[in-house]
C-alpha cells in the first residue's frame, strides 16, 4: 500500500534505509559482506545480496571495491 505522503510503499522506505545503512557498513567496517548481513537482520545472506543488487546497481562486494579506490 502506497502512503498519500511520498507515493511510496513502507517497504521501499524501510528497504531504502537498509541499504544505506549497509552502504555505510561496506564503506567504513572491515566486516565481510555476511557478517554486516546477518548485523541488518539477514537470515539468508543471498536474499541480502540480491536485494542490494536490485537497488544499487551492484553486488555488495563490487560497491566495496570502487568506494575505496
């Protein structure tokens, strides 16, 4: 169900949260990728990495390597 406010489902707001917040984690933490998986909740790490794909662009690994280069 879509909000009068943004247009937008509570759960691409909460999904968009996420993701940040594991961008910031892939950034600044030295935890692999299932570690800051299972950190935001994730049972299933592959279900983590296909939603972070779905939503970056790219795999989790990949947007650690070119944000540190």
């Amino acid at each position: 169900m879509k909000t009068k406010t943004t247009g937008l489902s509570a759960s691409y707001h909460i999904n968009q949260r996420v993701i940040l917040e594991a961008k910031r984690l892939l950034y600044h933490a030295d935890e692999s990728v299932k570690e800051i998986a299972i950190a935001l909740g994730f049972d299933d790490v592959a279900y983590f990495s296909r939603l972070f794909k779905k939503h970056v662009g790219t795999t989790a690994i990949n947007f650690r390597k070119t944000s540190q280069d």
